[in-house]
C-alpha cells in the first residue's frame, strides 16, 4: 500500500498552488511586522483570518480569506518574501517543481506596476532555488471581476516584463456560468499568437459549458474542473483534446463541491483515461500540502502507487515547464522509482 512518508518523499509537481492563499501565518506576520503594518502577533487567531472553515456555503465565502491577505501584499519585499515562504513550504512537502499563480492587480493598490510585482515574485522564487531541490515558475492571474481592458492590460504587460519564470495566464476569481466568451479577448491574441501558455479556473463552481468554453477558446489545462464529476460526455470531450484537471479535492470539499473525499471522481476519472493531477490549489487557506491531497485519496478512494505516479508524470508533461526542465523531472522521478523498488 502506498505510505504518507512515500508520497511526501516521492519528488511531486504542483501545478495549482496560489500565493496569496499559501503564505504561512506566521510569514504573514513577520510581512506585517516589516512593513509596521497593524497585525495580531497571535498565531492562532492570524490563521483563523486566513484558513477557510471546513465548510463554505459558496466559493466567495472561500475567497473572503483572501481579502485579509491582502493589504499586506503591496510591497516588492512583501511579494518577494510571500514567494519564497511558498517555495519553501513546497520543498518541505517533497514538490520538486511548482507553478505559483499570483494576480498583480491584487498587489497594485499603493502604487505597484504589474512588472514590479511580477519582478518581486520572480525574485523571492529565485532565491529559494538557491536554497531547495526545488524549481518554481510562475502564472499570472487576471481576476475575473476586474473589466476586461483592465485583465487584458495585465496579460499584456506580463509578456512586457520579459520574465523568464512567467510562463502562463489564468483567469481567477468568483465563478459566473457562461463567463468564458466575455473575457476571452483578453488573452485570444496571446494565446492564438502563441506567445503565453493558458490555463483557466473553469467548472470549480461554475456549470460544466464553462469547461468546454476554456478549452475552445485555447485553455491547455482547467483548474478544478470538478463540475465534471458524472458527465461521461464532458470528460470524453477533455480527454478528446488532451487537456489536463489540475485538481484540488480538499478545495472542493471546503466549497461544498463534494461533501466528502470519498466522493472525489479520482477513480471515475482515472478509469475514463482523463488526464488530471493533484494540487493544494490555496496551502494555507484550505489548511492543506500535497503530500495530504495524495494521502487523502489513498484512504478515501483507493489510489495506488503506480496511479499517483501515472499522474505526477502527466504533470510533467502538461506543465508549462521548459522541455529541458521536464526531461530532468522526469528522470529525478524515475530514479527515485528505481531506488525505492530496490529497498
């Protein structure tokens, strides 16, 4: 039977991790404390602020942790650090690669450029290379409730920043059925000019068309997609078109999208052959590491060792990762197999 202390052992990828959702209590206020910016130095009642509670009525109940986050996050040293702090927690957790999604938008509200965000990002993910076996790239975000000239006006300058960590676009935010046609304009250009790689948050609360709408408009990858669960025809229609669910049952249990792991779709999933991995989606507010999304669907819904790996290689391979860096996971993660078939 596959063991916690292999999967945490195992070098994992993390496709779905959000920066603001991830920062560490006790970063956040070491963040605070730096820039003097009021705080409580109790422990205990910074992570109430920023853990969700284990059930939301709806995913903006969810969302609402972030807004405490926040005002914290307007700083190029507070970026950088939150950056880092993630990094680190992901090598603790035995992630050997991840992408960490941020929205600059979110982090303009005292003066911030787009690229000064996306640069302090950049910075704190590059010093924790230096530091842990681990490589990080990053996806930029525009948030769905924002207009669409301000959404399109922050993909664009994201490819102005020339960072090299900069390696896709996502739209976040509260889930509108339908929402995809609206605000395809501001990465259509982009993606048919194929200058950035896209994934899009579609299906997490939002009907099952918005999945199918991602992927026509040029989404490589959906994140959650959990509105699939029992709709054979959509999954055909991913797995049709190769496209990977980056998923995050324990977000989806915190936003009432399943009531219990158990009834996570991983084995219906897994035997309609659609590529999908797992992710923490938001660390700290869903209170989560990868290492207990794998366990949990080892308890709950039978996975097995050669499945988890089966999927950690499809998020290799779906990652939006230079080819070189893949072939080099690949082949950390091979070896790793080899070793542990030995002992």
């Amino acid at each position: 039977m596959l063991t916690k202390d292999h999967i945490q052992q195992f070098p994992k990828i993390e496709l779905h991790c959000h920066l603001d959702g991830s920062i560490r209590p006790q970063t956040m206020i070491n963040i605070a404390n730096q820039q003097g910016l009021p705080i409580a130095q109790d422990l205990a009642e910074v992570s109430r602020n920023m853990r969700a509670p284990e059930r939301c009525d709806h995913l903006v109940d969810y969302l609402r942790c972030f807004d405490f986050v926040r005002p914290y996050l307007q700083s190029e040293e507070a970026l950088s650090m939150a950056a880092y702090d993630v990094m680190e927690q992901a090598a603790e957790d035995g992630v050997a690669y991840i992408e960490i999604r941020f929205a600059p938008s979110l982090s303009m509200d005292e003066g911030l450029t787009c690229i000064q965000t996306i640069k302090a990002v950049a910075k704190g993910i590059a010093q924790a290379e230096e530091t842990f076996p681990i490589k990080g790239n990053i996806l930029v975000i525009g948030m769905r409730q924002e207009a669409l000239t301000d959404i399109s006006t922050i993909f664009k300058e994201a490819l102005v920043a020339d960072e090299p960590k900069v390696v896709g676009i996502d739209l976040a935010g509260p889930e509108d059925d339908g929402y995809v046609p609206s605000l395809a304009e501001s990465y259509q250009v982009l993606i048919d000019q194929q200058q950035i790689q896209l994934t899009l948050h579609a299906g997490e609360c939002g009907c099952v068309q918005n999945v199918y709408q991602a992927i026509e408009s040029g989404a490589q990858r959906i994140g959650h997609g959990i509105a699939m669960k029992d709709d054979f025809v959509a999954q055909a229609f991913v797995r049709q078109h190769d496209r990977l669910i980056e998923g995050c049952p324990t977000s989806n249990l915190h936003t009432k999208m399943i009531k219990f792991y158990a009834d996570y779709p991983l084995r219906q999933w897994i035997e309609s052959k659609m590529p999908f991995c797992l992710n923490t989606d938001n660390r700290t507010v869903s209170n989560t590491t990868l290492t207990n999304e794998y366990w949990q669907m080892v308890q709950h819904c039978g996975l097995t060792i050669h499945e988890m790996q089966d999927m950690l290689t499809l998020a290799v391979q779906h990652s939006f990762a230079a080819e070189e860096d893949k072939e080099a996971l690949l082949r950390q993660m091979a070896m790793f197999s080899n070793q542990a078939a030995k002992c």
